[in-house]
C-alpha cells in the first residue's frame, strides 16, 4: 500500500504559473517521496513536465478549465469558477484523492474555497493563516495574517491553539511560547480586543508569556505571536520588504570599492548562510489552520525554491497529522468551553 503523501498543486497560480510551480513541486516530489497532482491546463503543465528529469516519479495532471486571477473576487470564484485550478485542487482534497493542497494565487480566493470547498474543522470558528518567519534563535509562527481582518478575543485563542498545534507537529517545538502582539508589552496595553485576549490567554492551559511590541518579533524569545489579520498581514509585509531593502542596501555597499568586494569575498560564506536566514522561500508558504483538509498558501510571486518547500510543508503536515492534531485539540479544549463565543463580544 502507498502511504506517501499525494499533493494536489494549484500549477496555475502565482504570478509566474506553471514554469515556476511545476519545476519547484517536482523537485519536492523527488527529494521527498512525494506523489503530485498538477492541476491547471494540461497542454501548459505537460510543456514543463517535458523539460524535467520526471523518471520514477508518480504524477498526475487534472485538467482546469479556469483561472482565479488576482482580480476575481473570491465569492464569485466559488460560484462562478468551479472549474479554476485552486477550486478544483480543493475539491481532490475533500473527495479524499489528495492529502493536501497548495496555491500561490489569490489568497482570497483560496481561502474562500478552502473554507466552501473543504469546510472548518469542527469547533473552529475561522481559519487562520500562519506564516512562519525567520528569528536571531529559531523560527516564529506568526498568526493570523491575513485571513480575518476583524477577529473576536475567544478567536484569537482559537488561533494559539491551531499554532501551537502547529509548531509542536511541524516545528518540533516542546511546550511553544505564545505571546500577543500589542502597542506594548505591559499588562492592559492595546485596545479592548487585545486586553480582552489577554485575560483569556493567561487563563488558559497555553504556555502564555504576555504581549510583545513588533520590535520583538525577531529577536527569537517567544515561538508564536498571535493577532487578527489585518494587523498580522501589516507585519508581515513590513518584514518581508525591510529584508528586501536590507538585501540590497548590504549588496550596494560591499560591491562599492575594491576593499569592499575583497571583504566580500572572504565573507561569502557568511553572506550565503545570512541569506538563507531571512530568505521567505526557505518556509515556502503560510499554513491555512482550521480546515477539513490540508492547505499551504505561497506568495504570488514564489519562486521554484519557495513551492518546493510549500509541497514539503504540505506533505510534513500530512505525515505527523497536524490537522488531527488541530482539531482533537479545539474539540477537547476545556479553554473553548470556558471562553465560549457566546460571552464574547465581537
């Protein structure tokens, strides 16, 4: 019997398509044992397959009739789209043909059909999206950012729970630290959602540490930072484009003179290890937390790299039942019976 993982991969999404996406879920699938599904235009993803050593490997290309651009809204994506490539990796999911699913196209729309499509583990309120980000000590998990924009306190519990879950099964981490992101780290800062939470986190059976300000993100002394959507996604973008800037005010100045390139020279081992650290591909993409189902949602503009270790990702999840994990866990948590959605105020 075949027990490898089988991903389903939205080979039409991102900004690049199919010359990016194929190239990079192949070589997941080589280096990891992974069995892949390639859905999107076959006469595409064939023309990619063609240039890639495939021997030995098993994959299947499901035909898609649609594409979800960035311009679709995700409800008509559901209703008018059911033939796209991410609804269609979707549906192999829920109908059991596939362990998971990853797309690097509209993040709206693979919520919206991850959510219709494959439903909310039960328990859940809403899904969450987790992005994993580089720290001075080891990874952090950083939810949500982006899926809910507007979130309850008793939700952004629910939102620890998934990313504890997270990190213990994916990450390997023992007893993960969770904190809030606040204005700042003292008891009753923040508004009223975040000094409610607070109240609730230190109540319940997380190992909860109190709020940190943005400025601690990196510096690797909690695991999981917990806020709503719209302040996440804020984070998260900021991070991602200082490390860019940063990238490239460094190059700019160790290429100015000649002393300078001969430092580099001597320092490239360090400058590739540096590199690697703050590179988002080394993650691949953001868990969606809280579904029936696997889903690893990628940057637009992911490159091979990056889907690479979003198809690893997807299988890793598979693999050590982080999903059965999630919901044993929502389902058993005296936290929820305690902070029940009805006592809470939106």
């Amino acid at each position: 019997m075949n027990n490898r993982p089988r991903i389903a991969v939205d080979a039409m999404g991102g900004d690049i398509g199919p010359s990016v996406v194929v190239p990079g879920a192949v070589s997941a699938a080589k280096k990891n044992g992974i069995d892949l599904i390639l859905v999107g235009k076959p006469g595409e993803i064939e023309d990619e397959l063609g240039k890639l050593d495939t021997d030995g490997l098993a994959i299947e290309v499901v035909e898609a009739t649609e594409i979800a651009t960035m311009k679709d809204k995700p409800t008509d994506v559901v209703r008018r789209k059911k033939d796209s490539s991410i609804y269609v990796a979707c549906r192999l999911v829920r109908d059991g043909n596939a362990d998971g699913f990853v797309s690097a196209g509209n993040t709206g729309a693979t919520l919206a059909c991850g959510i219709f499509v494959l439903g909310r583990l039960k328990g859940v309120e809403r899904p969450a999206l987790a992005s994993i980000l580089p720290t001075e000590k080891k990874p952090l998990v950083l939810v949500d950012v982006g899926a809910n924009v507007d979130a309850k306190a008793s939700q952004l519990i629910q939102f620890g729970i998934m990313a504890d879950c997270l990190a213990t099964t994916v990450l390997d981490y023992h007893n993960p630290r969770i904190a809030l992101l606040s204005i700042g780290e003292e008891e009753g800062k923040g508004n009223s959602q975040i000094k409610q939470a607070f109240d609730m986190l230190r109540s319940s059976s997380l190992n909860f540490t109190g709020n940190v300000e943005g400025r601690d993100l990196f510096t690797g002394d909690v695991d999981i930072v917990v806020c709503d959507g719209f302040v996440g996604n804020v984070a998260l973008k900021l991070s991602e484009g200082l490390s860019t800037s940063l990238a490239r005010l460094l190059k700019r100045e160790l290429l100015g003179n000649l002393f300078s390139k001969l430092g580099t020279l001597l320092s490239s081992g360090a400058l590739k290890r540096f590199k690697r650290l703050v590179d988002y591909a080394e993650y691949g993409g953001a868990p969606l937390l809280g579904l029936n189902g696997i889903g690893i949602v990628c940057h637009g503009a992911s490159n091979e790299k990056a889907m690479m270790n979003a198809v690893k990702m997807a299988a890793r999840y598979m693999e050590n039942g982080a999903n059965d994990r999630i919901s044993q866990r929502i389902t058993e948590s005296s936290d929820l019976t305690r902070f029940s959605r009805g006592r809470q105020s939106a």
